[in-house]
C-alpha cells in the first residue's frame, strides 16, 4: 500500500511539473549616474565582449573593451582612443573576432572599424578612405571584407570594403529609386551574402529583389520575386542558397503597401522556377493566439469569409524579423510583431524594415520628428518552422506587453537549440519565457532575476537600461543596472550594471527566487 501511494504521488508530481527558469551565474560592475551603457556582444561559447565609451575627453574619449568567459572571469581589457565626433554604430562578431564600425558625425564621410582578437585582446585600426555620405543601417564581416550598408539621397547602396587593401566596391543591383534596404545576411558558407531590396514592377506592384554576392562583392545570383498582381511584399528575410535553392519569407499587403495581409513563403529551386505561398494571417494556426481564443477565431472567421470573395483582410501590424535560422532539416522565422496607432502603418520610416543583427540605433527615439516619436505596442513574439522548401511545418507565439515610442528595437531574444526555439524577454523586474516547439500546453514562465547575496534587496531599476542577450547553446544574459541594497535595510546601496546568465530547462517545477 505504502509503495502504491508513493508511485502515485510521483504520477501527480510528474503531471504539474512545469519547466524553471535557472539562474546559472550573476556578474556585477560598478556603475555611476554619469556612466555610458555597456554594450554586450555575445561570443557564443568563447563569452562575452563588453563595451563602454566614456565622452569626457575634450578632442578624443575612451573606449573600454573587457573580455569575459561563460563563467564571467575578465580575460583582458584593452582601452582604445577615438576621436570625438565618430560614434559606434556596427558591430559583429566571426571566427573569435569581434568587429566594431564607427562613422563620423554630422559629416557621414568617414568610418573607422576596429578588429579584435577575442582570444589574445589583440585590436587592429582601419581608417578607409572616405565614403559616400552614408545614412549606416547594415555592418557585417565576411572573410575579411566588411560589408556596410545603408542609403545616399534616399536610396540603399552597399559597399563591399576589403579591409587589409583599403578597397570599396559599390554592389551592382541594389541602388534604385523608390527602394528599401530590407536585409544584409551572411550565408552558412561564409563565403557569400544576401542583399534583398524592394522594387516595383511593370504593374506597380512593390516586390523583393534577392541579389547573392562572394565575399569580395561579386555577383553571382540575382532574380526578382514572383508576385501576384495587387499584392506588395513590404518585408522579408533570406536563407541562405541550400543545394542551388533559397528560400524568402516575409509579409505583403494587398493593393497597398502599408497594411499586411499576411506573410509569403516564396521557393526557387535549383532550376530558377519559383513556388510562391500566400497565407493570411487568419490561416496560419497561431498567429493571433495572443487574442484568446474566441477573438482569435472570430479573426480567423473574418479572413477566410473574404478571402472566399477574392479579397484579404489588412491588419495594422508590422513584424520586426530577425535573421532566419537553419539547422540540417529545417529553416525557422522569427519575430516580434507591433502594433502602431497610426492606421497608415506605412509612413513610418521603420516599417517594412527588420532590425539589423549587430546594430545600434542613434538617437533613434529622440528625434523630433512626429513619425519618429509615433507610439507603438508590441503584440506578440512569433515562430515558424519551414521546411527546407519552404512548407511549413508548425508555428506557436508568446504575447509581448510593451508599449514604447520612436523607432523599435527588439524587446526580447529568441534562440533556436535542439529541435526546440525559446524565447525571453526582460520586463519589470521580472524573466518572461517560453518553450516554443508548436505544442499547446507550453507555459509562460515567470521568475526574478538571481542577486548576488540571498540578502539583498533590489532597490530600483533602471528599465532603459535592461535587455535580453541570445548567447550559446540553450543560455540568455538578462542584464541591465539596479540599485541594490546590501542586506538589512541600513545596509549599503549600491549602483551596479549586472548580468545574469540564465536558461530555460524543461519539466523542472519552478518557484521562482525572491
């Protein structure tokens, strides 16, 4: 009998078990009200670079450069002098090299990159010649070409800069009128890249130029989406060419371009013969989950009724997509839908843009410019998994409350590992997160970031100062600065800049830390 009841118990335990978030490790820093925010690059399983500039310097200031492992132990620090005037704006990592690019202001004129070592510390200047007066919105390093994106009397041009021979090439096929910069992508072979911009059509309507460079800026494939008459593909990411064959997915409005409809999945195959899929957002099983159930339906409802009458329903959403992922069997999407409450979602500067990987914006949310200081809601995080033709395999979401002004940012990170996504975010205190793998019974869970000491007590936060960092195989960093009181409540207040390494680890009963 004993023995029945302790199985029993063990079956019971077993079915409210839930998955916990874990606190692995807690690293601090000393942080005052005058300090500059750190900027953290993950160097996957080699650790952490840190970066702060200090602006106190009269003709030049300081560039703080730390290296951390995963157990957060400083390796080196390096400190590097810039001249005033140049400002970090790209950054990317490859091979154990950390890649910075900064770009004089106001004048554009000039950029400067720095390579670091992230073994040795070892840091080496490139001063190229002058470029266009560039408006930066893509850096990314490929073999030892730096990769700078953006736009010159409004319109994208991308320049492949050889950095050991001081040579820029300006790419064929991309500087037109009328055209958005839409992605800048090094493939899994790191030997070429993507660059996809919009173009219109004979018919106007607004399609998706792929365009596939080597890393020495040469062309090697181009082709131009397939689409049907009124619908506009506004956004869209790559993968990278896979047996001669490629995959695009975005979203596309119909008869406009300000309002999705939905999102495209569009195939070329090793022939050139492409397979485009249009699917409303109203059939795709989990994209308005977020809604509950009975508004998520009636949603659905209402999409396929007008669909039966040739017509698709626009919504006012815009995704803000990161680099597609790829493992051997399987390409997966992500991103983070928003809301703005603006019903023409198209005047925005952003929409229809995704967010660079390795980029800073640059007083981004400080302009004055009515568009730019629009308020927009984040609605939900969003996941799809795709074949290697493309057909999707399942979806599943997560909701994002945040509300926020200007042009956005990602809020959270989502990382992809063993057959299953994850996603965080960081918000009041509090890790928010979710197994992602398109099962239903997936909860949200909610925990509080680990101190140093059990004894003390998280004071004050400051929220434009948190973040969430993907960083190797199933970990994130949370990090941020808060204002922490050491042990009973007339002990000392400290400022600091913190990071959390964390991870998400299935079928673990959490309670949460206090």
């Amino acid at each position: 009998m004993r023995q029945f009841l302790l199985i029993s118990s063990l079956f019971l335990l077993s079915q409210f078990a839930q998955a916990q978030i874990e606190n692995h490790k807690r690293f601090e820093l000393e942080y005052e009200w005058r300090d500059e925010d750190y900027l953290l690059i993950s160097n996957e399983q080699l650790g952490l670079t840190l970066v702060q500039a200090d602006y106190r310097g009269l003709k030049e200031y300081t560039l703080s450069i730390k290296q951390l492992d995963t157990e957060f132990n400083q390796k080196w620090e390096k400190v590097v002098m810039i001249k005033r005037g140049f400002e970090l704006l790209g950054y990317h990592y490859v091979h154990d090299k950390t890649y910075l690019m900064l770009q004089e202001f106001p004048s554009r004129f000039k950029i400067k990159i720095l390579s670091i070592d992230n073994r040795t510390g070892d840091i080496k200047e490139y001063n190229p010649k002058e470029v266009l007066e560039l408006d930066i919105q893509e850096f990314e390093v490929i073999q030892n070409t730096a990769v700078i994106g953006g736009y010159f009397e409004s319109r994208p041009v991308v320049f492949a800069l050889d950095l050991e021979n001081d040579k820029i090439k300006t790419l064929s096929n991309v500087y037109q009128n009328e055209s958005k910069l839409l992605e800048v992508r090094v493939n899994n072979d790191s030997l070429t890249f993507n660059v996809l911009a919009t173009e219109y059509n004979r018919g106007r309507d607004q399609t998706i130029m792929v365009n596939t460079y080597d890393y020495l800026g040469n062309s090697i494939r181009d082709y131009k989406i397939e689409t049907q008459k009124d619908y506009h593909l506004t956004s869209a990411i790559s993968s990278s060419i896979n047996d001669i064959s490629q995959v695009v997915v975005g979203v596309y409005s119909y008869k406009a371009t300000n309002s999705p409809a939905g999102i495209f999945i569009n195939h070329v195959d090793r022939t050139g013969l492409q397979t485009m899929k249009y699917y409303g957002f109203g059939e795709l099983e989990h994209f308005f989950s977020y809604l509950g159930e009975k508004k998520a339906n009636r949603y659905k409802e209402k999409a396929e009724a007008t669909r039966k009458k040739g017509k698709e329903v626009r919504y006012r959403v815009q995704p803000l997509f990161a680099e597609m992922i790829e493992d051997e069997d399987q390409l997966v999407v992500f991103g983070e839908f928003l809301r703005s409450y603006n019903h023409d979602t198209g005047s925005y500067a952003w929409a229809g843009t995704n967010y660079p990987t390795g980029f800073r914006s640059q007083g981004a949310n400080t302009d004055n410019n009515s568009q730019e200081r629009a308020s927009f809601q984040f609605t939900h995080a969003y996941s799809l998994v795709l074949d290697k033709k493309g057909n999707i395999q399942w979806d599943d979401w997560m909701e994002v409350p945040k509300d926020g002004k200007g042009i956005p940012e990602p809020f959270g990170d989502f990382n992809w590992n063993a057959n299953q996504g994850t996603y965080f975010y960081y918000f009041e205190k509090e890790v928010h997160a979710k197994a992602m793998d398109g099962e239903e019974d997936n909860d949200v869970i909610v925990d509080n970031v680990q101190l140093s000491d059990p004894e003390d007590k998280l004071r004050y936060e400051s929220e434009n100062s948190s973040g969430t960092l993907r960083w190797y195989n199933n970990y994130f960093i949370v990090y941020g600065v808060q204002s922490i009181r050491s042990g009973e409540n007339n002990g000392e207040l400290r400022k600091v800049f913190f990071i959390n390494k964390i991870s998400l680890n299935p079928n673990q009963k959490g309670n949460g830390i206090d």
